[in-house]
C-alpha cells in the first residue's frame, strides 16, 4: 500500500485550512480523498470545483443518479469512495 504525506485539519493553514473548513461544513470531516491532495490546495480546489459542478449542476441527470452512477463506478473500479 502507498504512504502519502498529508496535511492534517489541524494542521491546515491559509487556503487549505479554507478548503478543509468548506469540506467539514458539507461533508462532516476531510475524508481521505481530499486529504491526498493536500500538498497542493490549487489541485485539490480545482477538483472539488469540478466535483461540484458535476454532481449539482442545475441540467441532466438529477442527483440521486449521479450519486448512483458514481457509486457503482467506484464499486467496479474496486475504489471505496
């Protein structure tokens, strides 16, 4: 298994302690996922930007099957997130 070095919430300053209270504020806690970017908050920005306009965007699928669709990748992907 990969070791990565990661910046703890606690330890989070400037733009990434921001990003980490915004994941807090929508999520509960900074899951591993984000974490792993933590190295490079404008990476880690611009994928939850992404993330975002993908699973809430206003046309296409409604959410609940984004939610379907990227549960069942992420379970074919072997991936648990």
């Amino acid at each position: 298994m990969a070791w990565l070095h990661t910046i703890s919430p606690e330890a989070a300053t400037g733009r990434l302690a921001k990003t980490y209270r915004a994941a807090i504020e929508r999520a509960g806690r900074v899951f591993g996922i984000v974490r792993t970017m933590s190295l490079a908050p404008p990476v880690l920005d611009a994928s939850m930007g992404l993330y975002q306009r993908i699973m809430f965007a206003p046309e296409g699928l409604e959410r609940y099957q984004r939610e379907l669709l990227a549960t069942v990748t992420s379970r074919a992907n072997d991936c648990h997130y």
